[in-house]
C-alpha cells in the first residue's frame, strides 16, 4: 500500500534502521517507545492485522513471536521478562493498520 508507513519501512522508501530482516518480517524500534526496549516485529507482507491472516498464512505469528524471543534475548531482556503485544483494530489500540508485533522490556511493565 502507497499511504503505509510499514510498507514504506519494508519497501525501503523510507529509510529507518532495520535491527533484523528475514524473508516474511522485518524489526525496527518503534518511535514512541513505552520501554526500555520497544521493538516493533513488522510483517512483510500488508496484512491489516491479526484478523486478517488468512489459514494459509497462520505461520507467520508464530514465526513473529519466536523472532520476538530472539530479540529479547539480543537486546537483554529475555531473563529479567518482556510483554509481547498483538494490538487488534482502533479499540485495541492498533494506531497503524499493518500487522506488528510490540516487543517491550527492560522494566517492570505494569498491567
């Protein structure tokens, strides 16, 4: 999509420090970030979110969360803990609407 700003990421029309890229994701640091770490798992493909992944596409959560594990353990926050977030549409708190994975560590994460 021309007006998404992750597909502008992915697409490397807009210049933004990739911290891992592999054929279906790539991971950066989200821009506003709640945490000491904030890292933000961004499907390649543009998937609306997680109510949009179809049965032929169900391994790419997963694949999410164990590249999400792996930067926890990378950016030092797999032993002290870390909160992995699907955001799902406006009323969950999605801000764009592209499907993404927040990783957040590096302090205690109330709630």
């Amino acid at each position: 999509m021309d007006d998404c700003v992750f597909c502008s990421i992915v697409n490397k029309t807009l210049d933004k420090e990739l911290l891992y890229e592999d054929d279906k994701v790539v991971v950066f640091k989200d821009i506003l970030p709640k945490a000491p770490v904030h890292l933000l798992i961004v499907s390649k493909e543009h998937i609306l979110s997680i109510n949009h992944i179809q049965d032929s596409q169900e391994d790419l959560a997963g694949h999410m969360i164990n590249i999400a594990r792996k930067m926890a353990l990378k950016y030092g926050v797999y032993e002290t803990g870390y909160r992995l977030m699907f955001n799902v549409g406006k009323d969950g708190g999605q801000v764009i609407p592209h499907l993404h994975l927040h990783l957040l560590g590096g302090k205690f994460l109330e709630g």
